[in-house]
C-alpha cells in the first residue's frame, strides 16, 4: 500500500507544512502507523549554498565525535545543531535527529566535474555502508528530510513541520514490510538534492542495485526505494538527460508500441532501452522524485499502483489519492490520472 | 589377451509373443544389433548402444532395452566407468573417446536453485492478458546516451549505436558443425530459428548452400581450423563468431575424421575429400589477448564493421579475467561454455574433468564486468548444459544475456542422449553423413519440434517472469535477488551472489 503526495509551486512560493501534514493523513487507510516522512525544500534561506545533512545518531556521545572528525576531513561545518523535537506518546525516540550544514573542499577532488556532489555522496555512502549508529539521510542544499516511526500526524507534530516553509513537499505514509520500524527505512529517501517517494515494490531492484553499483553507488538503506533516487542522480546529474527522458528509460515503452513510432522516435527509444535496460524498473510502483527545481511523478509500465494530479494557479499536485489533493486545496483544477509511464512534471519557472 | 569381455552395457531383448517378425528393427538399427534368421529375429546386444531408434519404430512394443544388466562387484572408488576405462586402454593404448556432455555425477548447480514468485505485496503478471517482453538485444550497448533536447520537446539521439541481433526470445541454437551433425540436422535448426525469430550457429563447418536462404538467421563461426572461412562465408552471416574454446573439451581442438568428410563436407569445410579435418588446440594467430582482438578487428574490417562479432570461450577457473579481457577487444559478445557442454567427439578425460560449471562461469564473470564497468560492453551467451526453461530464467538471473542450446535441440528431433555422435552411426539421421540415415530426418517436420521446443520454453519463461512480477526481460537479467539457493555451500553462495531459501 503506502500513500504519497508531492506539490511544487512554480514562483517557488512556501507552504508550511501544515495543510501536508493533513493531506497525508487522509491516506491512514494506505499506512500502518509505522513509518511517516516528509521533505521539505526551500526551508534554509540563511544556509541555502551549503550542503544540509540530516544524521540519525543512535548514540550522541559514541558516533557524533567520529563523524565530526570525517567531516573536517572532507570540509567545514559551517553549523550544527540538534533538530529541534516534541515528545509524541506514540514515538520512541530510538535516534537523536542533527543537522549540519556543510561545505566540502573542492580540491579534495580535483579530477570531479562536480566535486561537492561526489565528496558529499561519497561521505554519505561511506558512513551509511559502515552501519555504526549513523545514518544521513538527507543531504541537499536548502532541503531537509524529516522521518520516523508513527503515524503521519504524530512524526509531523514530533518536528513540528508546520515550523517549516518550502516551495516543494514530499511526503510518504507508510505501510512496511522490509523495515518496520526502522527510521531509516521510512521514506522519503534522499541523495544530494534528490529525494523519493514509493508506493509500491521493484521487482526488478536486483538488476537495478547491481547496475547502480557498478557506477559507484552503494545501497544501503535495506529497500528499494533508494535505488531510484540514484537512478535519477546518475542519469540526470551525471548523463545529462532531462527528468522527461530520465523517467523514458526508467519505465520506457513497450516494444510493441516502439515498432510502430516514426523512425526518429523509434531509434530513440530502442537507444534509450539499450542503453538503458539495466536501469528499466519492474513491480508495481508510483513515485514522486524532486530536485530543487522540479517534481516528477509517474508509475511503472502497466500502472499497478495509483497515481492523480491535480494543477491549481502555479502549483502541481501528485497524490496516490484524489481525496488527498482536495484537502491539501480543496479548488484543485484538472484532476488527471497519468498514464502508466506517463510522466507528470512540475518545473520552477525560474 | 586376458582381459576377454566385458559385461553388457545393455540388453536387447525382444518379446516372441509381440514381435511379428516386421523386420523394422533390423532395418532401422545402424549399430547392427538385428539380424533376421528364418522365422525370427536375432539380436547381438553387444553391439547396441541404447539410441532407442529400435524401440520407436517397432510397432509392437516387443522390444526391451535394460541398463547394466550383470553388476560388477559394487564399490564406490572403483566404478564400473573407471573398470571399464581401464580395460579400454590397456587394450588399445589410445586416448578413450566420447560424446555428448560430462557424464559424471557432479551436483547439478540449476537444480540447487530456486526461483521467486510474487504474493500479495506486489502482483504476478499474467502473461496472457499483458504484454511480457523477451525480446534481446546482443551486442554492445552504449555506456550512456548522449541526446540532444531542444525546447519544443524535439529530442534528438547523438549517440550512435553498435549493430546488435535482436531476437524475440533469449533462446539460440548453439554451434554445430555440417559434418559433426548432418545438413538436414542443420536444415531443420535453420528453418526452427527463421521462424522463432532466433539465430543458430553454423559451428566451424562452413555453410552449405542449401542454409544460404537461412542466412540472416546464422552466425558463422571461425575456429582455429578456419574451415570453410572466406568472404563470401563472412558477409552471409548475421554475425561472426570466434571460437576460442568448447566446454566440452577445453584446451584442446576437435577432431573430425576421415570418414565423415563426403563430397559435399569437404567442399562446404573447403578441404579434401576423405582428409582429416583438425582443429588445432590453440589459434595459431593467436597467442595473447591482443592477439584476439586483432582477429576480431580483422573480421570487423573485411566486413565493414556491420556484424557483431562473438568470442567463444570454454568456462575455465579464470573465465572471468579472460571474458574482461574479451570485453576490451571490440568483441560484441562472449559466450561461455560450461564443463557440461555437449560434443561430437571429445577425449572422456577433458568431458568428464576439465571446466567449470556454467552457473558459477556467468555468475563471476557478470560481476566482474560489472566490477570493471564494461558489462555493457559485450553480451553474455551462455551455453552448456541449458536443459529446460527454468534453466534458462535462472541464467539469465544469475546476469547472461541470452543462451545457446545444443543438445535440447537435438533431442527435439529425436535424439535419446546415447552419447555415440562420434561414430557417425547416429540412427536419428542427425550426427551422421551416411546418406541413407540423413535421409531419415525429415527437415519440414523436425523443424517444428525445434520450433516448438523453443516456444514451449519461451512461453514457460514468460509464465516465470510473470510470476515474479517482471514484465521485461531486462528486469530479470542479473536480478539474482530473485534466485535462492538451496543446499548449496557458503562459498559457492559467494560467488553466485545469491542468498539462501528463508532468507
């Protein structure tokens, strides 16, 4: 099951997380009140040119120290500090939630077109592949990830989302099989300035994980979910390609239909499944990918799990469920249901 | 001499009540077991060699063929195979020959691996009602895609692709040879794989002319021998293939002889009437890797770089380091023979001993292309020893692209596996060039059991793919999170980066 919802507005316009958090809410049917997520972007104007990494320490005193250390090693703190919480009767605070903002030392990594991306990726890969009590798991610019095991409205209360303003919400309800109770394992899962929300299972991740992994990538957090945020870092950030033909070679045509295109089409999209066939996901799912400037939803190729839209003015709206949407703006206009593999795409104009 | 015989491999015997004297056996069996003698039928068993042609023919199921039927003093170091190697040898002082794939017990990797099925969290697919996707491409596939996007959503393609053969199923006809098997043999594969939308290897015989309408369907293939290579040979191909190694017989070249070189044999292999043909152990224009892929650049120039070209290796304990090596030559493919491969003819000690199973082979060698991010760069073919559809989803899990089938296809046209293809004898018509057994194997008719074959294991195949929730062919290739092993050891676990069942 599992309930997700994104909205962007265009002009870059913040909401507070309060009408998201009921939105949310309205998918309980979809949940098991083990898992809740939420991120937010455009929510740290004052630190926007640095890296913002959200760290789940499962022991202050032991892990912080160390990943201080490999922080200075790599760059500066530029600040840190606890994520502020509030107790909930239904959350057992099993980790100590921080943030750091952080600027990496580019000549660290001189032979990188983009050096900062690969020095925080590698750092996030390497703490997060060594499992000793500290997870980040949101490591973006002016975005940040907030997750734990409870129901929608009690991990929103818990961080008190409504404190926070951002142009760009994803958030997931989330009913676990792989991880319950496992914050890490609750979504939205984030690399650098991407972040993903799954409804659904991939069956294909064995493939994924593997072609992934050989471009550098390591797959830590026990699901499948991650894998598309990778995915999307590798072919957009690093092969260039837009969200439209990134989400092309992730649930590409059939060859049936393929056969039958024009010949410039069909050379394109039998390049983009050559290419591409490794990264081809399989399962039933819907997901919401976001970067700074844009929000992407779409399913798989026979459309096994539900995804709506909904545009009102300048924001675009992606839910597992209409009802969803109304309540997040109850005027929403032009309710679609995407075709499967369709993409929906929401830019900022600028 | 001492020796004197040896017990029966089998006896015939033939039911007096039954039999009515047709004489179908007699004229059917090329291993001279029948003969009739006035008012009945005599049989020598001695000579029989369980091809089951007899049997099948008989139209009253009067005849009985029993396996081992006197024991040896049982004993588990000293087997009646090894007894009987013995006696072999120091009759006749020669290298023991045989055919078809190992004959040892060895555990059977496939059948210690179990595939996947989805329940409640995702959904099976049925094939029947959603479009299931097996088409394959071989060849190399760009690394990325450079594309360019203009504003208007105009997308244009900058990167240019390699040739690649595109088969509607991940099922091929591996190489075997005009002389190792007959024309008809190889007619019935052609016209199989032309219809399925599959390819088939010629094997290092030449192509015949009567496979020329085929020829879109064949992938010629250059062994150290170089029969029957030329220009003309080349560019009839679909794609060119290298033969390096046969996991039947690794390390070692193949032997065809005299007797099966007819006419027609020896102008299709382009070598003398009655002459041996000999495939030396190594290429003598190739002796290192850079070697090979002067060969493969050769074979690209003389045919204007349109083919693929595949290089053929046996699966060996550095496979691995060899298919990378293969993987930098400008090669499209490799393919990789396992220990259980079959054969015309081999020496019994390199069958039985030398190799290693294909399983573990495309297991180490996926991950280590992966490794060295060059997978893209050629195509894994795995071949011997693929036995059943199942074989082929776990295969293609465990990272090949597409397999080769040798014997499966033989044994759709009637052969029975009785492994003395190097006689020349074969009764089924198929590894024989005596004309009046050829003229037995009906090629229009043989050719759709072959072509059955392919679309049962083809339809089974979409079933499996359906049942774990995959939709795509690619989606399952190297998926080995949906292979479990059962009972198999820690290491070999390892290796094929497979979990155990429970886990």
């Amino acid at each position: 099951m599992c309930g997700i919802i994104g909205v962007i507005d265009r002009r870059r316009q913040c909401m507070d997380g309060s009408k998201i958090k009921e939105a949310l809410s309205m998918m309980n049917e979809r949940g098991s009140g083990e898992g809740a997520g939420y991120v937010a972007y455009g929510i740290y104007p004052e630190y926007k040119d640095y890296f913002a990494l959200h760290v789940f320490f499962d022991n202050i005193r032991e892990n912080k120290g160390i990943l201080d250390e490999e922080l200075d090693k790599w760059g500066t703190i530029v600040h840190d500090e606890q994520i502020k919480t509030y107790e909930q009767p239904n959350i057992r605070k099993v980790h100590t939630p921080w943030r750091y903002f952080f600027r990496p030392d580019r000549s660290l990594m001189p032979k990188s077109k983009t050096p900062d991306e690969d020095i925080v990726t590698h750092l996030v890969m390497k703490v997060n592949t060594a499992k000793n009590g500290t997870l980040i798991f949101s490591s973006g610019k002016n975005l940040g990830v907030f997750k734990a095991a409870g129901w929608p409205d009690e991990v929103a209360d818990f961080y008190r989302i409504q404190d926070y303003k951002g142009y760009l919400w994803l958030a997931h309800n989330r009913y676990p099989t792989n991880t319950p109770g496992w914050w890490g394992g609750a979504h939205p899962f984030n690399l650098l300035n991407w972040s993903v929300v799954h409804n659904g299972e991939i069956t294909s991740y064995g493939t994924n994980r593997r072609y992934i992994e050989s471009f550098g990538y390591q797959c830590t957090m026990f699901t499948d979910t991650e894998v598309v945020a990778y995915l999307f870092d590798l072919l957009v950030r690093k092969h260039g390609l837009s969200e439209k033909m990134a989400v092309r070679a992730l649930a590409p045509p059939f060859w049936e239909e393929i056969d039958v295109m024009p010949e410039k089409q069909r050379e394109l999209n039998r390049a983009i499944r050559l290419a591409y066939g490794s990264a081809l996901m399989n399962g039933p799912f819907a997901i919401c990918v976001a970067n700074d400037h844009s929000l992407v939803g779409f399913t798989d190729r026979i459309k096994l799990r539900p995804l709506v839209s909904g545009e009102l003015g300048d924001r675009l709206f992606i839910s597992s469920e209409e009802a969803a949407i109304r309540r997040l703006e109850p005027d929403v206009q032009d309710i679609r249901m995407p075709k499967a593999g369709d993409p929906v795409i929401g830019k900022v104009y600028a | 001499m001492t020796i004197g015989s040896i017990p029966l491999r089998f006896r015939v015997e033939i039911d007096p009540e039954r039999c009515m004297l047709c004489g179908r056996c007699v004229e059917n069996c090329s291993y001279g077991v029948f003969r009739k003698e006035g008012e009945s039928i005599r049989v020598n068993s001695r000579n029989c060699v369980a091809c089951h042609r007899c049997l099948a023919f008989c139209p009253r199921d009067a005849i009985d063929i029993a396996e081992k039927p006197t024991d040896y003093r049982s004993h588990p170091l000293w087997t009646r195979e090894v007894r009987e190697a013995i006696f072999n040898q120091a009759k006749t002082g020669k290298i023991i020959l045989s055919g078809m794939g190992n004959a040892m017990p060895y555990p059977v990797i496939f059948d210690r691996l179990v595939l996947d099925a989805c329940q409640v969290t995702n959904p099976s697919i049925d094939p029947l009602r959603e479009p299931m996707e097996l088409r394959t491409y071989l060849g190399k596939k760009p690394s990325q895609l450079s594309l360019k996007e203009s504003p208007n959503g105009e997308v244009e393609l900058k990167t240019s692709l390699s040739p690649n053969l595109q088969i509607e199923t991940p099922i091929m006809v591996g190489h075997m040879s005009y002389g190792a098997i007959s024309l008809n043999a190889q007619l019935s594969l052609a016209k199989a794989v032309s219809r399925v939308g599959t390819f088939m290897g010629t094997g290092e015989g030449g192509l015949h002319e009567a496979l020329y309408p085929y020829q879109k369907h064949m992938i010629v293939q250059v062994a150290s021998g170089r029969f029957g290579v030329d220009i003309n040979y080349l560019e009839r191909g679909a794609a060119i293939e290298i033969k390096i190694g046969q996991g039947a017989k690794p390390g070692i070249g193949g032997h065809l002889p005299g007797e099966k070189v007819c006419s027609d044999v020896s102008r299709t292999r382009m070598i003398p009437e009655g002459s041996d043909a000999i495939s030396p152990a190594p290429h003598h224009d190739i002796y290192s890797i850079e070697d090979l892929k002067q060969l493969v650049r050769g074979l690209k120039e003389a045919t204007e770089w349109k083919k693929p070209v595949f290089v053929k290796i046996a699966a060996v304990h550095n496979s691995a380091a060899i298919a990378a090596g293969i993987a930098r030559s400008s090669a499209d493919a490799v393919v990789i023979d396992g220990f259980r491969g079959g054969t015309g003819a081999a020496p019994r000690v390199f069958r039985d001993h030398v190799g290693i199973p294909i399983e573990a082979a495309v297991a180490s060698v996926d991950a280590k292309l992966r490794q060295q991010r060059i997978r893209n760069e050629v195509s894994i073919i795995a071949s011997g020893g693929i036995r059943e559809s199942a074989d082929v989803a776990k295969v293609i899990a465990l990272g090949a692209d597409a397999v080769y089938i040798g014997t499966s296809a033989l044994v759709s046209m009637g052969c029975r596996v009785c492994g003395t293809c190097y006689r020349g004898l074969c009764a089924w018509g198929i590894a024989t060039q005596r004309p009046d057994l050829v003229a037995r194997l009906n090629p229009d008719e043989a050719s759709v059991q072959v072509e059955n074959l392919i679309n049962g294991w083809t339809l089974e195949l979409a079933e499996l793919m359906g049942a774990a929730g995959i939709n795509s062919i690619e989606s399952l290739r190297g998926n080995r999170d949906r292979l479990r092993s059962y009972m198999l050891d820690e290491e070999l676990m390892q290796v094929l980066d497979v979990k155990t069942v429970g886990a």
